[in-house]
C-alpha cells in the first residue's frame, strides 16, 4: 500500500436500500424465527430428564392395549378430563411409551403456543404486542418446562388460548357480520377442547362467555356458544364426581400461603425453579414491572387504543388465578400453580401488550428484551443443572442390580411408579405379607432418617451406598434368604417421607 492511500472503506447502504432490504422479509419473519427457536428449546433436550411420579404412572398404570380399559383408568385413577389420555393412548399405540414419545404431544403443543400467542397479542394489540407476546412465551421457563412433560398441562395451555383466540376474533365482529357464527363456532369447539383437557379451563371460559353475553347485539349469536360449553361441562359431571379428586390430597397439604408465593415464581423461573431463591425471581421480575409502570403510564397519558386489549386481558387472567383462589375458602381446593397455567397465556398478555405499546417507546421493547433474554437463561439453566430437573429415577435404576428374585425396593411415595417404569416386574407387597429376601434396596432423598445405614431386618449388612444427583440408594445384603414381613420393611425406611415396598414378579411371598 503505498504512502497517503488508505484501505478502502466498505460502501455505506443508502438508509432507502435499507428499507428496501427490510422490506424484502415478509412481515411475519419474527414469528417464523421465534416458533422454530421455540422447537429447537424444546425438542432438542426433550427426553433429557427422567420420567418423574405423575409421567411414569401413565404408562404404568393408566395406558392399556385396550382404549376402554385405558378410559376406566381414567375415571378410577386420574383427576383430568379424557382429552389427554385419549392421546397419549394412540400416541402411544404408534410411537410406544418411551419418554420422547410420550412427551412429544406436550412438545409439539408448546410450539404451537408459540403462533398462538402471536395471533392473541395481535387481535389485543397489534403486531408490536404479538411479536413481545410470543417471544415470552417461547422461552418462559413455565412453558417450555410443561411442553417437556408428559402430562396434560401444556395441551391445556394450548387449547386455553385458541378458545382465547377465537372469543377475541368472535367479539371483534359485529353480530349482523356473516362471518360471526362461524368465528362463535370456533369459540365453542375450542373452548369445548379446553374443557376436556383440564377442569380449570371453566375459570376462564366463565368470563370469555359473559363477556360475550353482555353486548345485546352479539347475545343471541353468542348464545349457542355458551349453551354448547355449559352442556359439555356438564356431560364432565360424572367422570368429575367418578374421579372424585384422586391424588389431590397434597394440594391441602401444602400451605395455602406457599402456593400463593409460588404462583409468581412458577411463571418467572418455572416449575422446578424455586432453588433459584427468591433474588432471581426479583431480577426477572424487575424489568416487567418497570416496564409496565412506563408503559401503563405512557398508555394512559396518550388514551392509546391498547387499553382495551390490557381490560380483556386482566379479566381473564385475574378471573383465571382468583376464582380458584376464592373457592378455597368454599372447601373446594385445588388450587396448584401448575393447575393456572391456562391463565398464563392471557397473564402473558396483559405483560406484552402495555409494554409493546407505541406509547412505551423504546423503555417498553428493552424491558420485553431483558426479560426474554432472563427467561431464555432459566431455561437453559434446567438443562444444565441436574438440581433444577425432575428426580433423575431412570439413572438410580441403572444402578439397582438387576437380581431377579428374592429382592425387595423401599422407596418414597413418588418414586413407586418411576421404579416400576424404569425396572419392569415390580409390584407393591400387599400388607400382612412377608417376602423371602436376599437383598433389599432402600431409596429416597434427604432428608435421611438417622437409622437409615442401620439393617432393616437381622442378617442384613450393608454393602453400598450410592447418591444419583439427589436420590440415594443403600443396599442391603444377606448371605441366605431370610423372611421379611411387610411392615417390617415399611418401618425401615431411610427418608422421612411416606414409604412403599416394591418387590419383582416370582419373588416368594409368605402369608
């Protein structure tokens, strides 16, 4: 290069190339990109963690070669409407009952959230809202931790927002507009899908149809509608009154006040993020609130048009948290964080809609960034941190020796079905019952009984001792086989927690 030149600068795009550029991409990339960010967090880790209690007893208990079979089930051993079960059932008839398979409907569920919440936050608010909307949801910790179990919960949030979709695409149509009884139609069918997945669905439909009922003009076009979800609610009556709350019990068990304090930390860092502590869920918390105390502001000072999108979504939100909160005081408790996640959707909402508003400025959209970016970390964080992911049964059953006969396993209440999923052959010893042993296996997680290296029955001695991420294993070992009763093994345990006695098929039992 010789003297007085210098390198040549790259051209500088005229600010109409840019434009231009920007106009070339059709106005629904960031959905496309956010959906398949969504699947990519989703789909990539999804058989990473073990099954958990409520997973493994699907397909222990719940799922039959026979669809009746799996329906009597159901009603005799669930606490949620059919929809889920039904397909699980043929998921599983198709792709079997590994975890991946099992989970994929809850994953594939969570993407389609995604373009969900997109269209919700637009109908409320426009595309701003839709673009914040469904970049919280695509990396909410709650989310993507439900769109990676197999449970029914991320099919209800699914469904509870296209019924929140179709109210909003219904309600924006005038009554004499020929398109209003198909969009009421839509509503109808979905909100009769929310209903079948879960029983909380009610708490949001409640307001959707007096919503709908208020205006005169929409009330006789709304009204099928509405008399269409009340029949399908009541037609769930008695399975409701079958099911009779089964497997509740720890709802009551659990402090009214705790689960209170959770309901916010399981939207800000998840299901499993109460490890965190509190000052986490403070830093994730801290740019919304800003944010919505700009944004609420601004709106307010400018009258945007934003806020009746803000009003239809507080009411759903706030009708789906405070109704079930209200009925405990009634005796019906069910109140459980993961039980509001139906309510999430429009919670989401009420959070991008203030702070995706013009009026917001740039205040608003930094606030929307800052909290997708802390939500993303938490869910990467449960990927990375065995402490934050489910009890990790599959890896403690690898190093259960698999003796055949003659072997009993203690364990926790909640580790009975993910030891019968992971070990197949187990089964509960029945009470007043003995077992002729060789080896017993006590399992469980701290905290540990003081008693607990000490032998459950004579002639047993210890030989190891083995901590699997958090869940303990302490075997047991007798030169010859040795009658051991029931109560005995229940009695000797080594967690505080409720114990149950397991024992593979073929081994002897003695009345």
């Amino acid at each position: 290069m010789s003297a007085g030149t210098h390198p040549a600068s790259p051209p500088r795009v005229a600010p109409s190339a840019e434009i231009a550029l920007t106009a070339r991409l059709p106005r629904w990339w960031p959905l496309v990109a956010l959906t398949i960010g969504a699947a990519a967090l989703r789909l990539s880790t999804l058989g990473l963690q073990s099954f958990w209690y409520d997973e493994a007893f699907t397909p222990v208990h719940v799922l039959h070669p026979s669809l009746w079979a799996t329906l009597r089930s159901v009603a005799h051993s669930e606490n949620s409407p059919p929809l889920w079960y039904l397909l699980e059932w043929v998921d599983s008839r198709i792709l079997g009952t590994g975890e991946v398979a099992l989970r994929l409907p809850s994953a594939l569920a969570g993407i389609a959230l995604v373009p969900v919440a997109w269209a919700i936050a637009r109908e409320l608010a426009g595309r701003r809202a839709a673009i914040a909307c469904a970049a919280l949801v695509a990396v909410n910790p709650l989310f993507v931790w439900y769109s990676q179990e197999a449970r029914v919960y991320e099919l209800f949030a699914l469904t509870s927002a296209l019924a929140m979709l179709c109210f909003l695409r219904a309600d924006a149509l005038a009554a004499e507009d020929p398109r209003a009884a198909g969009r009421m139609a839509a509503f109808a069918v979905a909100g009769a899908l929310a209903l079948l997945c879960h029983y909380f669905a009610v708490f949001l439909l409640i307001p959707m149809a007096l919503w709908l009922l208020r205006d005169r003009a929409k009330r006789w076009a709304a009204l099928p509608a509405v008399v269409l979800l009340a029949l399908v609610g009541v037609a769930l009556l008695p399975l409701l009154l079958a099911q009779g709350g089964h497997g509740t019990q720890w709802i009551g068990r659990w402090p009214l006040s705790e689960r209170l304090e959770a309901i916010p930390q399981y939207y800000l860092t998840g299901a499993s993020g109460a490890p965190l502590g509190h000052g986490v869920e403070l830093l994730l918390a801290l740019p919304i609130l800003i944010g919505l105390l700009v944004g609420a502001w601004r709106m307010l000072e400018a009258g945007a048009p934003e806020r009746r999108g803000v009003l239809i979504a507080a009411l759903l939100a706030g009708c789906g948290v405070l109704i079930p909160a209200v009925l405990v005081a009634f005796g019906a408790d069910y109140l459980a964080p993961r039980n509001l996640i139906g309510a999430m959707i429009p919670l989401t909402a009420l959070v991008a809609v203030p702070l995706a508003a013009p009026a917001a400025g740039r205040a608003g959209l930094l606030a929307v960034g800052v909290a997708a970016l802390g939500f993303l970390i938490v869910s990467v964080d449960v990927d990375l941190s065995p402490r934050l992911q489910r009890g990790d049964w599959r890896a403690l059953a690898r190093v259960i020796p698999r003796t055949g006969a003659g072997r009993a396993l203690t364990t926790v209440e909640l580790g009975t079905a993910p030891l019968q999923y992971y070990i197949p052959g187990l089964h509960e010893l029945h009470p007043h019952t003995s077992a002729l042993l060789g080896e017993i296996d006590e399992t469980g997680y701290a905290p540990l009984r003081s008693s607990a290296r000490e032998p459950p029955a004579p002639g047993f001695k210890l030989v190891s001792q083995s901590d699997v991420n958090g869940l303990i294993l302490f075997r047991f070992v007798s030169p010859v086989p040795r009658a051991v009763s029931e109560e005995t093994l229940r009695r000797h345990v080594i967690t505080l927690e409720h114990p149950e006695v397991l024992i593979p098929v073929g081994t002897s039992v003695l009345p």
